[in-house]
C-alpha cells in the first residue's frame, strides 16, 4: 500500500531533481563546444580566481598535511567529528598529503629538479590557468554542494526500479547506476567518480558494485574527445571516433565485471556488512514505474529539512578539498614525471610492438609507446602520436586512450582520494586489461574505417 505524500515532497522530487538533471546531466552550447552547466560554472569560477586559487590550493595541501599529522596525537573520540573526517587518515595517505605539500613547494617557488617544477608536470595540475588540481577546487565546490540535487530527492531510486532490468543482467550493477552512468557520458567523468563514492558510502552500492561502476562507467566526456581528436589531428572523424568509443566501452562494462580484479570485490558494504534485500526488486502489487516513483517519494520525503541537506553539501566540500586534492596531486606528480623525464611508460610499452604489428598497425613502433603512458594522462597518447603519419594509427591511438579510462592525473587519483575499494595495483591492472581487451577491436574497428 503505497503512502499518501504532500504537495511539497512531490516538489522537492519533481523540481529539484529536474534541476539536478539540467546542472549534470543536459549538455548546452558553452561556446567553446557542448558542455553540462555544472562545468560551466566551475570554469567560470575558475577564471575569476586565476590570480589565487593556486595559492589556496596550496594552502588547503599545507594544512591538510599539518592536520593529518597533528591529529595523531589526539585520541580518536567515539563520535566521529568534522575534524576526524577531514583529517584522521592512514600514515600512507598523511605522506600523499606531505608530497603533495612538497611538489606544490617545488612548483609554486620553482625550487629543485626541472622535472618537479616543470609546466608538464606539477605545473599541469596546480597551474593558476587550467591546472587539473586548482580547476577541481571549483569542480567540487559546485558538485558537493548540488549533487544532493541528483542523490538526494528520489531520481536514482525513481530511476532505480525501472532500469535494473538493463543494468544487474549486463553489468551486474544496480539500476540507479544509470544516473551514474549518464553523467559521466555527458557530463565527466569525475562526477560519476564522486556520485558513486557517495552512493557508495550511503550504502547503497556493495564494494563490487562501487568499484565496477566507477572503474567502468566514469568515461570521458565528450567535450574532452574533441580535445583529444584536436590533439592528434582527426577533427573530421569525430563521429567514427566516438562512436568506436561507446561500442568498446560496453563491450568492455559487459565483460570487465565478469573477470578479475572486479569479480573478486566483495559483495559488502563500506561498513562490512552484508546488504539487506534490494529496494530495486519490484514487489507484488507495483509495476516498475510505481514502485520506482514511491521510493523516489519516500527519498524526498525523508530529506524535507533542506537546511540539514545544504550542511551535508558543505561538509562534503571540505571533504573533497582537504582528502582528494592532495592525493591528485602527489600521484598525479609522480605519473607525469615519469612519464616525461624516464623511459619507465616506454619500456613498458615495448611488449605491445610485436602485438600491434600483427594488427597491421602502421608504425607499430611508435604506435606501442602510447599504449602505457596513458595511465599517467589521457591526453599523453595523443601528444606523442600527433606526428605519425597514418591516421589509421592516429585514430588507434586517439580511441584506445579514451576507452583505457584510468588515468592517475585525474580520475585515478580522484578514485583513491575515495573511499572507493580500489588500490593503485587495482587501477593498473584494470586499465592493463582494459587496454589488452580493446586493442583488437579497435584496431579492426581502425582497419574498417580507413
């Protein structure tokens, strides 16, 4: 028997969420291609604080570093405050926030090796102009404050019941993943990551499902594919391209589940605990719209105090802020200095050669040396494969970069800044396989276009 709810909770479903999905998941002409709002606004921010949103960056590391070390010496109370959230981490992540305090350091006042202070590395992340680091202080003020918008008020459950008929055979992830999903495809792929870390915590992902989702689903956007095909010089294929795109990213969603390291996560809670029975799964007397607008009404019903909501948001910022950030930066750092000033992506893309010249890639020598390095940026493969002359190759490249999906500059870091069940070793193994899974197709895909 379904309950009987107000006018308001029906308009904090309807309203609020139809604003969630305008702010995250509508893309709009931003002049400089198709963008969702939720980007705009935090590019706008960003240009209006170019002069110091590095130097607050820098001091958010500075402090987050001080806090996690001091708190140390404080006993841990048993209810867990603000303080113990933004700061009551492992000694592991306390050297993260240390790093990246010190890598700021070198950047910032241009101190020690060229390869700490150069603009393609620490400068590609904590530069005022466009620094992945200082943009996604802007990022994440918006989307703490607003993905309650999309999480909050009924539309993952209401969406819930009517695609986990898709989604659990397919994928083997919830319905409500969708959204998820969605918002990484047109949105980017750092909000998906951050929906599911909190849906995550919430409870209403198990860790199999949370590390699927996020590994799997949190694409690129379709804005940065134009970056990328700007990069390696193939604008006139940008329907070819991102089309292959899609068809190798289900392909790969269906299988990558399917497999290790994903098959093994558990199927628990972030607590431990064993998930009571799915509210997804329609009962008697419900087809799959009602059941899903009950539970979307309910949801909304139970978060009237809109007060306590905006709390939740802010807190949820500062969280973002003072645990993601640094780690984007110390791992972010270490991957692209890696990459720029040693050979250690090239040596371990040399194993590719053979493999690409079966394929009949041309150029399969210089093709291979891409295959790796994209795990430390996705943008890398195509700055080093911009100068091939084959656009069979250079479409190669351009489509297995963007299908690779784990990147440390940006979602690989943001994910271990989570509380996401993921490790580094995970998120490499993950992007080795999704690489060895998508070579093939792609490249038939490649042979078949040109």
């Amino acid at each position: 028997m379904t309950k009987k709810y107000t006018t308001y909770t029906w308009f904090l479903f309807i309203f609020l969420s139809l604003i969630g999905i305008f702010l995250f998941i509508t893309p709009i002409d931003a002049g400089d291609g198709l963008k969702v709002p939720i980007a705009i606004l935090a590019n706008w921010l960003s240009a209006n604080v170019s002069g110091f949103i590095h130097w607050f960056a820098y001091m958010v590391f500075i402090i987050a570093a001080i806090g996690a070390l001091l708190i140390k010496f404080v006993p841990e109370s048993e209810n867990r405050t603000l303080f113990d959230s933004l700061f009551r981490v492992n000694w592991f992540w306390t050297t993260m926030r240390v790093l990246a305090v010190i890598f700021a350091t070198m950047y910032l006042f241009q101190v020690g090796p060229e390869s700490f202070t150069s603009d393609n590395t620490a400068g590609l992340l904590i530069t005022p102009d466009g620094g992945l680091v200082t943009m996604m202080f802007s990022l994440f003020l918006f989307a703490g404050l607003l993905l309650p918008l999309l999480t909050d008020f009924g539309l993952l459950e209401f969406f819930g019941s009517m695609m986990v008929k898709i989604m659990r055979p397919l994928f083997k992830i919830p319905g409500r993943s969708a959204i998820d999903c969605l918002a990484s495809f047109v949105g980017d792929g750092t909000i998906g990551v951050l929906l599911t870390a909190r849906q995550y915590e919430e409870g209403n992902y198990n860790a199999r499902e949370a590390a699927t989702i996020a590994t799997t689903f949190s694409v690129v956007s379709i804005t940065f594919c134009f970056v990328v095909l700007d990069t390696i010089g193939l604008n006139d294929y940008f329907l070819q391209f991102y089309g292959s795109v899609i068809l190798v990213s289900i392909i790969l969603a269906f299988i990558m589940p399917r497999i290790f390291p994903l098959r093994g996560k558990p199927d628990t809670n972030i607590d431990g605990s064993t998930p009571s029975e799915r509210s997804e799964d329609v009962p008697e007397g419900f087809n799959s719209f009602s059941f899903g607008l009950n539970n979307a009404l309910s949801k909304a019903d139970s978060n009237k105090n809109l007060g306590k909501v905006v709390g939740s948001g802010f807190k949820n910022v500062l969280e973002m802020w003072f645990a993601i950030t640094p780690v984007i930066m110390a791992f972010g750092t270490i991957a692209l200095v890696l990459a720029e000033y040693t050979s250690f992506f090239k040596i371990l893309g040399m194993p590719f050669e053979p493999i690409l010249a079966v394929l009949q890639i041309p150029f399969a020598d210089e093709a291979a040396q891409t295959m790796i390095v994209g795990f430390a940026d996705m943008l890398l493969p195509s700055i080093l494969g911009s100068g091939i002359d084959s656009e069979l190759t250079r479409f190669f490249i351009a489509t297995v970069s963007v299908t690779q999906l784990i990147y440390m500059s940006e979602v690989g870091g943001l994910i271990l800044g989570t509380k996401l069940p993921i490790k580094i070793w995970d998120l490499f193994l993950i992007f080795l396989i999704r690489t060895l899974i998508s070579i093939p197709i792609v490249a038939l895909l490649a042979h078949l276009l040109f």
